[in-house]
C-alpha cells in the first residue's frame, strides 16, 4: 500500500526500473560544468601506497576541489575517469595547462567521445588556471611545512602523516 515513485518526465521505457525523481541530481550536474585540473610535480619520496604524482580538480561555478593521487602521469586518464565517477557526470568545459599527460592521445579520444570541450592555457598564462595552480601550491607548503615540523620530533610519523596527506 506505498505509494508508486515519481517518476521524471525523462524517464524512458527503456529506464523502467524505478527511476525516481531526485532533487540534487541536476544541481550537481551543473556543479561540474566547468572544471580546471592540473597535476603535482614529482615527489622524490612515494607516498605510502606508492603515489608520487596527485591531481586536483576545481569547480568553476561553487569553487569545490577534488583530490586524486596516482603513482605516474601517465595515470592521468585513469584519474579523470575516477573524478567522473565520484561526480557522476562529464564536465562541459575542461580547462588545463599544456602538460603532456593531459594532452595524451588517451585523454584526447576520452574527451572527444564524450563532447567534452578541452581549453588548454598558453604556456606563460598560468593566472588563467589559476584555481589548480594556488591549490597545488599551497598543498605542497602544507605538507612541507608539516613534514619539516614532525622530522624533527618524530621521524616514523613523517611517512604516516605522507600516508595521511595522501588520502585528504
């Protein structure tokens, strides 16, 4: 005796499992529209699970940041994959810098097949990717400046606090 779902006027027969009405569905979708991404340099000492490399995306409209690490650049398109699933969607518009991996061939057909739009940034406008390029900045200070306090104190905290940085 409950009452059937509502079901949304997109709703195909092809979708007819229960699709319900949700909210917050279309505001995180235009959340994601327009996203700056950009990748660390190389550590000299891996994480503890081994990473060396981490790559930060920037919401353009609400200014929200998602982290993801990854062990080589080359990883990169692994990497989008998994920012597209945490979001549940591909983003419109995707603006980055001229790095090698994000303009890999991989990463070109990805973009291509899904109509996303790529802007990449000339080579000497970094205040255009600004977002990403502030954010991996102050990362790394953070982490310096924590793994600079601790090695003097505590020198086996220094690689549990890397682990930790890893997965913030």
């Amino acid at each position: 005796t409950q009452p059937a779902p509502r079901r949304s006027p997109s709703c195909t027969a092809a979708n007819e499992r229960g699709c319900t009405r949700s909210l917050f569905k279309p505001f995180l979708k235009r959340l994601w529209e327009k996203v700056s991404v950009d990748s660390s340099g190389k550590f000299r000492t891996p994480s503890f699970r081994g990473n060396r490399y981490y790559s930060l995306f920037i919401c353009a409209k609400s200014g929200r940041k998602l982290y993801f690490a990854h062990r080589r650049k080359s990883h990169f398109p692994l990497v989008f994959l998994k920012f597209v699933a945490h979001v549940g969607c591909f983003p419109k518009v995707l603006v980055s810098d001229k790095a090698g991996e994000i303009l890999s061939k991989v990463m070109k057909t990805t973009v291509t097949a899904k109509q996303v739009k790529m802007v990449t940034v000339a080579k000497d406008e970094h205040f255009t990717n600004g977002g990403p390029e502030k954010a991996i900045q102050d990362i790394d200070n953070m982490v310096k400046c924590c793994m600079a306090d601790m090695s003097e104190t505590c020198p086996r905290i220094v690689g549990i606090l890397w682990a930790s940085m890893q997965r913030w």
